[in-house]
C-alpha cells in the first residue's frame, strides 16, 4: 500500500512540476510540495488542537505540571507532522537513498531538534536584535530560511546517496 500511495503523490507531484521542469529539478519540487503541504497540515492541526480540542486551556500533564495551550498544540502537532514529513522525505522526495530506515530516522530526528532550535533563535533574535521587522514578516524569513537549510541538510546528511560516493570514488581510480 505504501508504494501505491508513493506512486500516486509522486505521480501529482510530477505532473504539477511539468511547467517549472526547465526552473527547477524535480527533487527540489517535490521537496517544496511534500515540505509546503506537511506545512498546511501543521498549521490546520495546530489551529484545530488549540481552539477546539484545547478550547485555549492549559493541558495538564500530571498533578503540577501544565503545558500552555501554545505548547501543548505545537507538540501534539508535531507528534503527526513529524512522521508524515519524515515517511513523505524517506518515500517521495529521498527514495534513492540507501541509508536503513532507523539511520535516516535518526538523522532526522537529529535535523528536525536543531531546526526547532534554530527557529527559536531566529526568533528570538528578530525579536530583541531586529524589533523594527514585523513578527510575520520575521516569522516568514526564519521559515524560508529553516526550509532552506533543512533541505540541503535532509539532500546530504539525513537521506545521504551513498552510490553516488562510490561513482565517484570509481572515477578517482581509474
């Protein structure tokens, strides 16, 4: 089933790419497309967990400790963008890559903490190094740029193409 699914997100992707093929390659576009749409999805959970399954109130954990609303959302969010982003990277955008299943999972969770990380930084320096930039107009930055980032990291790092060393490798010898 997940092949046959695979096949037919790929096939969309692939069609809707046909008029940027000559601007952009297709590794890329799917990137965008698989990336933009876990994105929606993110942005649709965390609205939805926050105004109608949290209602705005605290989520309580265990007797004294509480998470905010905010957090609460962003984490259980992240408990369905997390694996939908890493099965659509692995499946769709890195299928070459050779690397094991639980490596890539590794390196993954690896790049998406530091990403979250980095995000928070960013943030935090727009907003007290940089307080004439508008907060959308910095959270747009830091989004674009964390993109960015994450796709050259996910291309050589997190779903490594290890063939692609071996090429090259053959041709130094020769």
């Amino acid at each position: 089933m997940q092949y046959t699914l695979r096949n037919i997100i790929v096939a969309i992707i692939d069609f809707v790419h046909k008029p940027f093929s000559k601007l952009i390659p297709a590794q890329t576009f799917r990137y965008l497309a698989c990336g933009g749409g876990n994105t929606v999805l993110g942005l649709v959970l965390y609205s939805v967990v926050y105004n109608y399954v949290l209602r705005g109130n605290e989520f309580h954990v265990v007797d004294g400790f509480s998470l905010t609303a905010r957090v609460a959302s962003l984490f259980l969010t992240s408990c369905v963008t997390f694996p939908v982003g890493f099965l659509l990277s692995s499946y769709v955008v890195f299928p070459e890559s050779q690397l094991h299943g639980r490596v890539q999972l590794f390196r993954y969770s690896l790049s998406y903490a530091g990403f979250i990380v980095m995000a928070y930084c960013f943030t935090k320096f727009f907003a007290y190094c940089i307080p004439l930039v508008r907060a959308d107009v910095a959270n747009i930055f830091v989004n674009v740029l964390t993109a960015i980032l994450s796709y050259i990291t996910q291309k050589l790092y997190t779903f490594k193409i290890e063939k692609e060393e071996a090429k090259e490798e053959e041709m130094t010898l020769q």
